[in-house]
C-alpha cells in the first residue's frame, strides 16, 4: 500500500510540475527582459502624443498625415527632407489620397525652401514645435495622434533608406486602418 502512495505522489508532483514549470519559466523570461518581441515597423512608435495634448489643432481631421516642421535654415539636409516626403507621398500610389503632406511653418521657417513643392503648410503650436524640433518626419492618424517618427540623418543614402521605411510602414498602417 505504501508503494502505491509514493508512486501517485509522485506522479502528482511530476503533473504539477509539468504545468507549473512552463509558466515560471515565462514569468522569469519576461520579469528579466529576455524576450524582445519582434517588430516590423522602423520607425520610432510615439506614446500619448496628439494634437490636442499639444495643445494644436489637427490641420486635416479625419486623415492620415506626414508631418515636418520647417526649419530656420533650410540646408541640403532639410531639401533632402522635403524631396523625401514629397516622393514618398507619391510611392503610395492609389492611397496617395487618404495621406496628406504637411509642412509645420513658423514665423522663422525658411519659406523659400518650398517654392519647389505644393505642401499644406499650417502653423504649429509652440508645444508641437518642440516636439518637432530635430527635423523628424512623422505619421498622423486620423484621429490626430502622432503615430511614429523618423528623425533626421545626415547620410543622403540613409535618408533614402529611411523613406523606404517611412512609406513601408505608412502601407501596413493604411492597410490596417479602417479609417481615413
């Protein structure tokens, strides 16, 4: 009788453990960091940012936007910019209308810089241009929150590879969204 008891004791323990171990196994795994989902986006992804949090109006209610802010002085980088939004507005071929351009303007922005490009300009609030200051590009939602950014590089082949990114993560946005 005795050996029966040890054997279903055992067999009791060896049960427990067979569930319990996968799960403190996964609790270890996550409470230390080991696990790094995988991700394919590559942009940066924005937290509880949005127009009205920057105390801004949204520029184009109900639609996806690209967002860059102007700078004071518009180098080659910053032409480099422009050229990059304007093309890969135009690489989202039949979406094109669901996203709009957009150029945040201040009274300091370099205008002539645009004389080349047909861009919905709008003034951006002083909070907005904080956030905007490294001449990042940004996706908004249509919603008006801000989604994901870019920010700048120097590198022409990396900027290149950048509005690559930026118009590979605008599809599966728009692909995803049922609005806008």
């Amino acid at each position: 009788m005795n050996s029966l008891q040890s054997k279903g004791r055992k067999n009791l323990i060896l049960l427990l453990l067979a569930f319990l171990l996968p799960v403190i196994a996964a609790k270890l795994v996550l409470s230390f960091n080991l696990y790094n989902g995988g991700v394919t986006n590559k942009g940066q992804l924005l937290n509880s940012l949005s127009y009205t949090t920057l105390a801004m109006a949204n520029p184009k209610p109900q639609e996806w936007q690209l967002v860059y802010q102007l700078p004071q002085h518009c180098d080659a980088t910053c032409e480099d910019r422009l050229y990059i939004l304007q093309q890969s507005h135009i690489a989202l071929g039949r979406n094109q209308d669901r996203v709009h351009p957009i150029v945040m303007v201040s009274q300091q922005s370099d205008v002539a810089a645009l004389a080349n490009f047909d861009f919905i300009t709008a003034t951006p609030s002083a909070a907005l241009s904080q956030q905007l200051n490294m001449q990042q590009l940004v996706i908004v939602d249509p919603l008006g929150s801000l989604v994901m950014s870019y920010p700048q590089t120097h590198d022409h082949q990396a900027q290149i590879m950048q509005g690559k990114a930026l118009v590979a993560d605008l599809r599966k946005l728009l692909k995803l969204s049922r609005i806008g």
